[in-house]
C-alpha cells in the first residue's frame, strides 16, 4: 500500500489489476495478477482498499469491471490439468484465471464492510448494500458485471446438450450465487434480481439433476454443483414462503414433487392455475406404495437417486520398504484442508518425505533396491491419490445430502398447507420416508450421512404425525372421536408398517456411540406409534358404536399390527431399549422412557413388563430416582447445577414411565412389589418447597424453559409424584391394603409439604401453579377415608395423628371454595373446581365408608342448618370456623354448579359455530380471535391459511377445557346431592331428638369435626346418637320445606335441559334421577 513513485499514489494494485483486463492477450500474466489479488483478498482491509483504489476513476473502475467480467467468460470443459502449468494450454490458463478471480469474489463476499467483490458484483458500495437494484446490462446505464458473467456460464451450462463447461468453474459460480443469497447483507437484492428478472431458482432447478460423465473427479463437482443449487433453492422457499409470494412457492414445489412436463413449464402469472393439476397428478392413496416403481418419479426422489449412500474406502496394502505405521503417521503430517473443503493429503508434500526417507536410507541392500523402492513410493502416490478421491467423494456427497436436506425440511415444515397439504403431503412424506430408510439400511451405508439423515427422518415423522391429526375430526366435536379419528390412519397402514419397521432395524443396528442418531431415532419412532396408542377411554352412544363397528375393528387391527411389528424383534428390541433406558445419554434415555411408555400402552399382554421385572431392569429404574433424588435436592437449594437439570427431566420420564405402569392393576403391583412408593416416601427434595424456603419466591411467572426456576423445578419433581400414586391408588382399588398404607406412609413422611399446600390463602391466591398442586393433594388424601378402618394396624400408629391433623385442614377447605371469585382465568377455575371435587369426594368416601357395613351407621360432617338466615364465612385467621359446616353449604354449592353448567354450555356451543364460520372470516378477525399476548407482528406476516389453522387449535383448545369443565360441574352436583340426601336422610329418618342442645352435640362428641376427626369417640350411630333437641327438628323441617321446593328441584334438573342427549352423570345416567327423587322425597313425605 505503499505509494507510487510514478503516480504518486498507492496504485500498486491498480498496476496489477490492469492485467486482467487484457487477459486474452497475456493469459499468463492475468492468472499471475489473479493470484496476487487472491491472496491479497484475505485480509479485510486490502479489500476495502482494493475498493477504493478501483472507484477513484470512474473510467478505470468500469474498464476493471469489464475486464473482470470477461475473464469469468471461460471457455472449455474442462478444468486445468493437474501438473506443471508449463503445460497448460492458454484455456487451461484463463481457466485457471478465472477460478482465481471466483474465489477473490467469495473472499471479498466473506467481510462485512463494503469491498471490491461487492463493487466487481454490481453493488453499490457508496449506499446500503441491502438497497441496491441490481439490474441486466445496459439498462439506466448499467455496466456488465462479474454477477452477470457467472449467471450467463451458469445458463450455458444448463442449455448445452453436452459437456456443460469447466466443472471447478460452474461450482465456484453456483457457490458464490449461494453466498449472495445466504448473505444478510447481499441476500435481498440479489434474491430479489435472481427472481425477478432471471428466474434462476425455477430454471436451474429444472435442470437438476445433472448426469454424471464417469470421471470421478468430474461426478464429485457434478455433486458439489448440485449441492449449491438445492441450498439456493431452500432459501428461496423458505423467503417466499414467510412473505406469502404463494406464486413462486407453488412453482418450486410443482417442480419438485411433479413430473408433469405442462405444469413445469407454466409461467409464473399461470401458476394459481396450475394448483388443480398439481393435486390431481398425484396417485391416491391406495398408490402409495406403487408410486417407487411406477413411472412418476418425482424430482425431490431423483435428486436424491444421484447420491450414492455407499462408499467404499481405498484398502490399505502392506509394503516391503516402508513400516504402515511409520508411513500412516507421516502422511498425516501431510494433510491439509482448504475452507470449506474435505481432509486431503498433500501429494507433493507426502512423496517429498518418501523421497527423502528413501535417500536416506545407508545400508547396502537399500543401494541394491532403490528401483524397487521408488517403484513403492509411486505405488504409494497411487493410494494416497486415491484416499484424496475417496475424501472428495465422501465430502461431496455428504454435502449433497445435506442441501437435499434443507431443501426437504424446508418443504415440509414451511409450504403453506394450501400449496403442501392434505393427503398429498402425507403421501409424499410417505414416499420420502420409505426411499430414505431403505438406503440408510443398505450395507458399506457413509458414515457422514447416517446421522443428517437420522435428523430429517425425524423431520418427516413428526411431520408425518400433524399431517394425519389434521386429516382427523375433531375429538372435541365428535362424541366418538377415537374410532374416527383411525380412520385415516388405517388407510395408511401398509406404510407406515414397513416405515416402522426399518426404523426398528435402525435402532437395532446403531452402535451405542451414535447417541444422537438413536435419539433421532426414538423421537421418529414416537411420532410413528403415538398415531395409534391406545387413547383413553370414552364413552359414546350406542348407536354412533354401532355405525363405527367397522372403524373400530380397523383401529384395534392397527393397533395389533403395530404392536406384533414390535414384538417380532423380541427380547433384542426389549434389550436395546432398556440399555438405552438405563444407561444412554440423558437426551437418549428420556426419549427411551417415553417410546417404552408408548409400546406399553400398546402391549395388552404385557409381555414389556414381564421381561422388565425378570431382567431387573424395572428395579434398577426404581432406585435410581434415590440418585436423582440427591441431584434435584441440590438443584432446589442452591438453584443452579446443570447435572441435576439433566437429572430432573431424566427424572420427570421416569415418572411418566411409572404412571403408564401404574395404570393396570398388574403393573401397579409390580411397582409396589419392588417398593416404589417406599423409595418416593425417601425423597428428601419433596420437602423442598418453595413456600418452606426462605428467600424462593413461590412461582415467578418468567423463567427459562430449558433451565426451570426453583418453584418450575419443584412442581416438575412433584406433581408428577402425586399422579403416580392416583393411578397406582386407582388401579388397586381402596381395598387393597399394602398400596393403602404405603400411600399413608408417604403423606405422613411429607405431612408438613401438605400442611403448607393446603393452607387456604392458596385458594385466594388464584396461581396456576400451586392449584394444581393443591387439587393433587386433595384427590390424593382423599383416600385417607378408610384410616379408621385400620385403626388397630401397628404400621400406621404412630402416623395416624399427622394424618388426621391433614384430614381436617382437607375438609376446613370446603367453606372458602364457596366465597366467589370474578375475573377468573378458565384454566384456574378449572384447576378449583378439581380442589372442590377432591374435597367433596373426602366427604363422600367418609360417609359412604362408615355406612358401607351397616347403612344405619352415619358418619355426620354438616351440621343439621339449612336455612339461609345465618350466614357461614370462614374466620379471617384462615381457618375454619370451630364448628362443622352446614347443610345450607351444600344447597349454595349445587345451585351455583348448576348454574355454572348452563354458562360452560353457552360457552361450548359458541365456540363451535365459530369453527364452523372460520372460512368466512376475514384476517383482522380471525386475529381478534386469538389470545391478547400474541405477537402482532407475526400476525401480520402469516400467511391467511396458517393463521386460520392457529385459530381453529386455540379454539379447539378452549373447546376441550370448556368440555373437562363441564365433566367436573356435573360430577360435583351429583356428589353435592349425594351428601345432602345422606345427611337429610340422617337427620329426618333415623335422628330422635333429645333435649340435648345442637352446638354442644356437633361441636363435640357427636359430630367430631375439631376433636379428633375419625376417632372411634367422634363417629356417632343411630342408636346412641341422637343429639338433635325437638326445636331443633322442627327448625330443619321448616327450613327443608322452604328451600327444597319446586323451585330448587327445577333448577337442579334445568342442566339436563342445557345438555341434551348426554349423559347427566360420568358414572350411571340414572343416578342423578335418583338422587333428586330420594330428595323429593324428603322434602315434602318427612317434614311434615
């Protein structure tokens, strides 16, 4: 950069660069002058300065230009020929020229800063780069740039019938056209030019892929080639996609999914038109299979026919002169890598050192041999050049893999489902699915690619999984949802059992040091089977059953072939999913816990969990939740750690894998056997709560999905514990006595977590969070109804006073779920109707418990007042009041809850007919009916179809939580009416009255609600308690007679108004009836 003597400026460079304008004439000199700016090109700043040195003159700038530009208009086929350039013809040297001057131009594109590749390209460096209008030569004066001289070789290249040009050169060009496009600050201009004006994406695609000339070297180019043209592509699908250019995006696909020659070829303003053929060109879906040997190949399969998965390494033959190991450590002394490149070895270099070892060599043999000897060193050369072809060959295909890859993903994951959807992508991922998992399998398969390849498998598989579940009817919809919702699925069968089973073979194939492809794989594996898990159970009418007897032998068929697919492999399978379950990498093991949990609900005849119980594998799960136990403990106290992050989702999946075990009685007595329920009572970081920890606010609502907050950490560890042991408490039922004190056992080693979750300024707080936790609890203690049914059990002794201290603080609950509460969230009254219905159900086992051997012995929680004229609230202290509840409490709450149904009715239908009237809405109001928290500005650039689909899931979601509200409201009517017909029947039937007053009979021996809840003492019999006073009678009489009138019998039965042809009860139909007639009954026959 120093100055000039002749010029007096540093225009050395200038100098230089002169010779390539005149490279026709001085070929040698122009590839010398290319090779200086090359390397001078590395650095950053001589770029800028090269730059500013070219735009000093505006006539020297456009003549450098154009010099340039006609050094890239090669002539020829083929690239210069390895050896001395001595011998280089003058094509070979301005080939070589302009292979110097594309990678100048990619050198320059690599610095941030404006520099002499973007001027030589046609950009304007004295403006934003990003708000240059690239435009064709000639026009409003523009000169021909390097940009325009790469795009005409590159449209040669794809119009001439035979060889296409120098094969190096055509690669740098399509690399330096990606680059453009991938750039921040080139990309939009010059995606915008390549569209518009070129239409180069749609016409180079066209041409792909090209066809190999048997010279290896040259098919490795051809490869590379090919490799940036799918990148280039995928860019543009993935832009023109986001921007909504639904014209451009349907063009790319046609090309790629068709092989129709008329649609191909229909320009862009006819692309809307072309959408039917497009559709319709595909074979259906019984086809499916045929389409890989019928006569349509689509190109996205063709490209991908053009890669070769096999690779076969050059052997490695034993020499007579030089040791392989000595020999293996200097060449890879020798090896070098360009960037961007493959690993090779520098040939010079390596016969160099030969040479060098053999002239070395002092003894009289060597003398005798040395013809021999450099006969070995060329035998050598040959290996060593053909490692170099072999890593090219590897590199190149790998790199076409790779584009393919991007090209595909992007096609299933960004293609708006009016362009991609439907049947049609299923079909194709179908299709791309089976054709990948086939050349995955085939032996001597490129390591480099086994494991891309894994990564897009799971791409279309969970693709795969969303296409299908929106070909499905709505379960919220649909009083029948599962047999309809197999129907489509069962279509498909044929292929998606040969998909899983490659993707078993895969599995089993894969070596334990492949983490991350048998993750791949597991999450492929999953999507596949969750398609057809057993759903949970649903009760429809009969004559829908009837008229799906048909759909639903076709789902359980799925099911069965799906599950005798899995079980052909056998105790392989079984064992490389437990290894992977017990010893893989943590991302591995939780994927193998939630595939294990999946295939168990698939196995009716249980033969997982046989072979985990035998091989022990289901014991060693169980005491390993005391090693994460000491991980989590630390992550709750010190709130970092990212060990025990790890351990508390590994710990989560184990959880998970617990309660599908728990769900069948067999299961959950083999997790009881190997003493689960034991080793939770263990766990010291359940008692980590965050109410118990100085300083940890209880759940902040920011926090980081990967790396929870200690309050997300804690719930994560225990609400998962609690709904274990539900379904291990379902499954066993409440006369099973060792689940029964195993269960009392756990409450009682966590008695203070559960004093603190069931304070009732939680219920004020209205936390999503700690809702849940309290609604688990309270489903939970509710199966300490039977505690005083073991009351003589010695395990039990010395836990039965913290048990009934957590009894009452369950049952002091009931008062403050009455007090309203406005402006509530859906989801939190939800969560409180789930608290209402596990407190009602204490109540209700309570009573039915103590009746269950004799019906007239009554076990009384609600004291004999039904009137309204004294008001119940609980005290502002946060406990209950010192004496039980009233009846009127229960006549508050069925009125309220049936109220409550009619406005989730309301509710549920208009959410309905806004699905139905979805298609005729119009963008703003389809965005009025998303939530308020929604990015607006990715409202505004979604396409109207993906915004159509975000709100039909809202309001499907919404739907489903209207649907599980109203489940909970009738259930909580009927349990409601329940304990006011026991209780009324008490005190009107079997109740003599005595002289003894109400409140000192309720408020202690009588009733027991403070003194001792449970005890023999407090629970009364109709025989030696009755404790009503005569007035006392005849004010409960009167009052029954007032409040449960026509008036409150016809609101009752209102809700069955609001849900017509549903059942009024989840558990008899006919139950309700019978409760409202057994309360009639009372009311008007006994109070008189």
């Amino acid at each position: 950069m120093a100055a000039n003597p002749s010029t007096g400026r540093p225009d050395y460079v200038l100098v230089i660069s002169q010779y390539i304008v005149h490279n026709g004439a001085i070929p040698k000199h122009a590839l010398a002058a290319s090779r200086i700016l090359l390397l001078l090109s590395q650095n950053g700043k001589m770029t800028e300065h090269l730059a500013t040195v070219y735009t000093f003159d505006r006539k020297t700038g456009l003549d450098l230009m154009q010099g340039f530009a006609e050094t890239l208009d090669v002539e020829g086929d083929a690239d210069p020929r390895p050896g001395t350039e001595r011998d280089w013809t003058p094509k070979e040297v301005r080939t070589a020229a302009c292979q110097s001057v594309l990678r100048m131009l990619l050198n320059g594109l690599e610095h941030t800063s404006p520099n002499v590749g973007h001027f030589l390209l046609g950009f304007d460096i004295k403006h934003p780069i990003s708000k240059t209008t690239l435009q064709e030569p000639g026009v409003l004066g523009s000169p021909r740039t390097c940009l325009h001289a790469i795009l005409s070789f590159l449209d040669q290249s794809i119009e001439s019938k035979g060889r296409y040009g120098p094969p190096s050169i055509i690669e740098l060009g399509y690399k330096l056209v990606y680059v453009l496009c991938a750039t921040p600050m080139t990309s939009e201009p010059a995606m915008r030019y390549l569209r518009t004006t070129r239409d180069f994406f749609y016409r180079h695609l066209q041409r792909q892929p090209r066809g190999f000339m048997g010279d290896e070297n040259v098919d490795t180019k051809i490869l590379l080639q090919q490799s940036w043209v799918l990148r280039c592509v995928a860019l543009e699908l993935r832009l023109t996609a986001a921007q909504n250019q639904r014209s451009h995006v349907h063009r790319l696909v046609t090309v790629l999914l068709e092989d129709n020659p008329e649609v191909m070829n229909c320009p862009v303003e006819n692309a809307e038109l072309a959408t039917g053929s497009f559709h319709s060109g595909f074979p259906s879906r019984s086809s499916a299979v045929q389409t890989f040997v019928g006569p349509v190949r689509r190109k996205l399969l063709k490209l991908l026919d053009v890669m070769d998965f096999s690779h076969k390494a050059p052997s490695k033959p034993t020499w007579e002169f030089f040791d392989a190991t000595e020999l293996e450590k200097a060449l890879a002394e020798c090896e070098y890598q360009e960037p961007g490149g493959p690993l090779l070895l520098d040939i010079t270099s390596a016969c160099r050192r030969l040479s060098e070892e053999a002239a070395s060599a002092k003894s009289p043999a060597a003398f005798g041999q040395k013809s021999l000897v450099i006969q070995e060193i060329k035998s050598i050369m040959q290996n060593v050049l053909e490692r170099n072809q072999a890593r090219q060959a590897a590199f190149a295909k790998k790199q076409a893999f790779l584009a393919w890859r991007q090209v595909t993903e992007v096609l299933v994951t960004t293609c708006p489902h009016d362009v991609l959807g439907g049947e049609t992508k299923v079909q194709v991922l179908l299709e791309l699915a089976q054709e990948l998992l086939r050349r995955i399998l085939e032996e001597r398969s490129l390591v480099e690619v086994v494991a891309p390849t894994s990564g897009v498998l799971l791409i279309l598989m969970a693709a795969l999984h969303h296409s299908l579940l929106l070909l499905l009817p709505d379960a919220s919809l649909t009083d029948t949802p599962d047999a309809l919702s197999m129907v489509s699925v069962a279509s498909y069968s044929s292929s998606l059992l040969a998909i899983l089973k490659s993707l078993l073979e895969c599995l089993i194939r894969t070596g334990s040091g492949l983490q991350r492809v048998r993750s791949n794989y597991y999450t492929s594996l999953l999507n596949l089977l969750r398609l057809v898990r057993n759903p949970t159970d649903t009760r429809g009418d009969t004559e829908n059953q009837r008229i799906l007897l048909d759909s639903r032998s076709d789902t359980e068929r799925l099911r069965q072939n799906h599950m005798e697919m899995v079980s052909s492999y056998g105790e392989q399978l079984m064992e490389v999913v437990c290894r992977d379950v017990c010893s893989g990498h943590e991302v591995t093991q939780m994927l193998a816990l939630a595939t294990l949990d999946v295939v168990l609900s698939l196995d009716v005849h249980q033969h997982w969990l046989s072979y985990l119980t035998r091989k022990g594998y289901l014991r060693h799960l169980i005491d390993s939740i005391m090693n994460n136990d000491e991980e989590i403990k630390g992550l709750l106290a010190r709130g970092s750690g990212e060990e025990a992050v790890r351990s508390l989702y590994v710990l989560e999946s184990k959880m998970a894998l617990f309660a599908r075990l728990a769900s069948s009685r067999k299961g959950a007595q083999v997790l009881l056997e190997n003493g689960l329920v034991a080793n939770l009572a263990r766990c010291e970081a359940i008692d980590f709560h965050p109410s118990r920890l100085q300083g940890v606010p209880m759940y902040p609502q920011a926090m980081q999905w990967l790396k929870p907050s200690v309050g997300k950490s804690y719930q994560q560890t225990f609400v998962p514990t609690l709904q274990l042991l539900l379904a291990l408490a379902a499954a066993l039922g409440p006369k099973h006595r060792e689940a029964h004190v195993q269960i009392c056992l756990f409450i009682a080693a966590h008695a203070e977590v559960f004093s603190s979750i069931l304070q009732p300024r939680h219920l004020q707080e209205l936390d999503a969070a700690i809702l849940e936790e309290i609604a688990l609890s309270t489903s939970l203690l509710s199966r300490l109804a039977a505690l005083d049914e073991n009351e003589n059990d010695r395990v039990l002794f010395e836990q039965r006073g913290r048990l009934r201290l957590l009894q009452n603080q369950t049952l002091g609950l009931l008062p403050w779920l009455t007090m309203a509460k406005s402006g509530i969230e859906l989801r939190e009254r939800i969560l409180l109707l789930r608290v209402a219905s596990g407190v009602l159900t204490f109540y209700c086992n309570l009573c039915a418990i103590s009746s269950s051997a004799d019906r007239k012995n009554c076990r009384i929680l609600f004291s004999p007042t039904i009137s309204y004229d004294t008001p119940y609230r609980p005290t502002d202290l946060g406990e209950g009041s010192s004496s039980p509840p009233s009846l009127r409490l229960l006549v508050q709450l069925a009125l309220a809850y049936t109220a409550d149904v009619q406005r989730c009715v309301s509710s549920h239908t208009a959410l309905v007919r806004k699905i139905e009237n979805l298609a005729d809405l119009g963008t703003s109001e389809l965005s009025e009916l998303l939530p308020p928290d929604t990015d607006q500005k990715t409202l505004t650039s979604m396409p109207s179809s993906r915004l159509r689909d975000a709100v039909r899931k809202h309001i499907l979601a919404e739907a489903s939580l209207r649907q599980a509200e109203l489940t909970l409201l009738m259930n909580l009517i009927e349990q409601a009416l329940f304990l006011l017909w026991r209780h009324l029947e008490y005190f009107l039937l079997q109740c003599a009255p005595r002289g003894a007053t109400i409140r000192q009979g309720f408020t202690t021996a009588s009733l027991g609600f403070q003194s001792g809840l449970g005890t023999r003492n407090g629970e009364p019999k109709v025989k030696e308690a009755a404790v009503i006073s005569a007035e006392e009678m005849e004010a409960l009489k009167s009052d029954v007679r007032g409040v449960l009138n026509e008036s409150f019998f016809r609101e009752i039965q209102a809700k069955e108004q609001y849900i017509p042809g549903r059942a009024t009860s989840a558990a008899d139909p006919k139950f309700f009836e019978a409760l409202v007639r057994r309360l009639k009954r009372l009311a008007t026959l006994n109070t008189v």
